[in-house]
C-alpha cells in the first residue's frame, strides 16, 4: 500500500513537471508564489484529466489491483469491480505521509471552480486516519524540538508559504478540527502550542475547539494574528516579514 501510494506521488509529480497541462498548474503555483524548491520538497504533483490515468499507470508498475482500490488512489464504479475509476483528476495533488514521511493519503484541490468539493482528501483505512495524521509532521518534528514550539496553520499553502519563509516547525490540520490524538502527537516535540487560523467565523470556531480540546492535557497555548485577516500564505506572498513578525508576537489564548 506505502508503495502504491509512493509510486502515485511519482507520477502526480511526473505529470506537473513534464507535461503541457502539468506547466500551466505549475504557472499557477509559481502565481501563487511558490519556488520550484518549495514544490519539489513537498512533492506537489498533478492529477491529470481522464478516467483511469492512474490506475492504468499503477497497473503497469505491477500492483495488484486490490492494493490499489483498498489505498483509494482508484474506486470501483461497479459492486464486481470490474469498472475502475481514478479518486482523483484535474487536481492539484498534496501528498500526505506520517511521521516516518511514508506518503499514506492525498489532498487534491480542485483546478476549475465549478469542481466540488474544493478540497478532495483520500478516505480513511488501514494506513491513514485523519484524526491522527498531521501534514508536515515528518518534516516539522526536528525544527518543532529546536524551537521548542510548533505553529499549526489551516492549509497546505500556508504551511509550503512558511516554510519558504523560514519557519520550518510548521505543520497543518488540512480543515479538520484538532483531535486529542493530533494533540498526543505534537505533545512527544513540545508542549508549546501556537494556532494561527482564519479571521472568519469558521477560523474562530476551529480556534475555539482547540483550546477546549488542548486544555486539559498541560499545554502552552498561543495565538497568532496576520495583520489585516492574512492567511499565512497570502502574508507571505505580500511580505515575508509579516508572517515572521506575526508569529515572534504570537499570544497566550487567555490575553
């Protein structure tokens, strides 16, 4: 399944880099301004447009066919399942490992606006539950120990942003409220928490829910504020100092 999954990432990739439709994702990453180091560290791929692209693809690098419908890069459109379909087409793809860095799941964001949902995430089973995974967790846990705190941001971008900015102890919750098990996790690197949500009411009430969840299991709680209701990727692309500065005057949750 961890192979399935690592030979996906290969080919999401491939399809970025090499092909005419991959370049202009890649010219809206670089919009979005992303470096190239930046996307080959996270291993920003593409799904291509076509039915069973992938699956065809994986077929030919020997998976069974089973491993590949039980890991969900591909679904049966039938109960016999002899009709196979890719989970994921035209789609930004972000691929998600554990803390060991095995890639378990992907987060696909829709490229045409009338694309729903927006955000398409791997289902949960053997290799990967939501409410205990973390983006970034593999790379962040050094950088998360050296700086005695980690940052939680909302999403992908944000956490690609910072760390192109320099904070590299960054990690994401991919719109999912914060589970106890997500909390246990970081709790082994520090017990220095900073949360730097959205200023919307969706933000606030995921602000909100963490601390409830956090409280009780001795941490430190902090918030950070990007000036004029910036995510952390938009503070970046305008000026990298106001992320920095914005998380050097992070608070405690009470104040």
């Amino acid at each position: 399944l961890k192979a399935a999954n690592r030979d996906a990432s290969k080919y999401f990739v491939q399809q970025l880099l090499e092909t005419e439709d991959g370049k202009k994702v890649l010219g809206y990453l670089h919009s979005r301004a992303m470096t190239d180091e930046t996307i080959k560290t996270f291993q920003v791929g593409f799904a291509p447009d076509g039915k069973d692209n992938l699956y065809r693809h994986l077929l030919e690098k020997k998976h069974e066919k089973a491993d590949i419908l039980e890991s969900s890069l591909a679904v049966a459109r039938d109960s016999e399942g002899r009709q196979v379909k890719d989970r994921f087409w035209l789609r930004l793809m972000f691929p998600i490992d554990n803390t060991q860095g095995d890639i378990v799941a992907f987060n696909g964001r829709a490229l045409k606006k009338e694309m729903n949902p927006k955000y398409l995430n791997s289902p949960e089973y053997v290799l990967y539950h939501k409410g205990s995974t973390i983006y970034n967790l593999s790379r962040a846990k050094k950088p998360i120990r050296e700086e005695d705190l980690v940052v939680f941001v909302e999403g992908q971008f944000d956490v690609m942003a910072s760390h192109q900015a320099g904070i590299k102890n960054v990690v994401a919750t991919s719109g999912t409220a914060l589970t106890e098990s997500q909390f246990k996790l970081v709790k082994r690197y520090t017990k220095n928490i900073a949360l730097a949500f959205d200023s919307d009411s969706a933000g606030q009430d995921a602000l909100m829910r963490a601390v409830h969840t956090a409280q009780p299991m001795g941490l430190e709680l902090f918030v950070i504020e990007i000036p004029q209701g910036k995510d952390a990727a938009d503070a970046v692309k305008e000026d990298p100092q106001l992320w920095l500065d914005a998380v050097a005057a992070r608070k405690p949750y009470l104040e």
